[in-house]
C-alpha cells in the first residue's frame, strides 16, 4: 500500500465507523468491529474487513447471523459510500465491498487454548495429562 491508500483507507475506516454507529439504523447491522480497509491504488474501490465477537463461525445459528450481518452490510454500502463521500475530501470515492474477517473469533480461541494449557501446565500436568 502506498502512503496515499494508507492515509485514504484510515480516514475511510474512522468514517464508516463513525457512520455506522451514529447513522445506520438496520437491525441486521448490530455491533460490527471494522479490522482494516484495502483501498485499490486507483481509489475505485475499497474492501472493507469486518468482524462481529456474536458467535463462532462454526456454528449454525452463527453462521445465518453473520449473513444477516452481511447482507445488512451489503444493503448498507450505497448509503456509506454518499455519506463518507460528503465527509471527506476525496476527488473519487470508492465503491464499497464488505466481507468478513475471523481473526477476531480465531484470536479469543487462540488465547483461550492457550490459558487452558497455561492452566493444565501450573497444575502440574506432563505432556500426557497424567498428574506428576
């Protein structure tokens, strides 16, 4: 990314924040988290990383709420871009696109397997899982 993309995709990334938690009123939007912004070099278009701490991915109920969030987000996008478009002082507003980022989800699991083999390891656990 180059300085100019970079400095675009932070602006736009403070903006749809802003928008969406003061301007956006879908329900099927509810608490999204926006992880980072890819803008193409030429300003056409912006890929916009989305996460939401609603549920684990591999689970059904989960999996249908976040393409309610997605298609929330999608149906939102024409809206997002008119108002980031009057916000800030871009010649070229990017088209927006959505999609979204696990990392969120794949890190809270992380960091609990890692506390669960912290945990097994201050009880005194070898490698096997048999008591010392």
């Amino acid at each position: 990314m180059t300085r100019r993309t970079e400095r675009v995709s932070g602006e736009l990334r403070a903006e749809l924040a802003r928008l969406l938690r003061e301007e956006v009123t879908d329900p099927r939007v509810g608490l999204v988290t926006l992880t980072r912004i890819d803008v193409a070099p030429d300003l056409s278009h912006a890929l916009v990383f989305w996460s939401t701490l609603e549920g684990d991915p591999g689970d059904d109920e989960a999996e249908a709420r976040l393409a309610e969030v997605q298609a929330g987000l999608d149906s939102a996008a024409p809206f997002l871009r008119r108002r980031a478009a009057g916000s800030l002082p871009l010649r070229r507003m990017p088209a927006l696109r959505f999609r979204y980022d696990p990392s969120l989800v794949q890190g809270s699991r992380t960091l609990a397997v890692l506390r669960e083999v912290e945990s097994g390891a201050s009880r005194g656990e070898d490698e096997d899982g048999a008591e010392e």
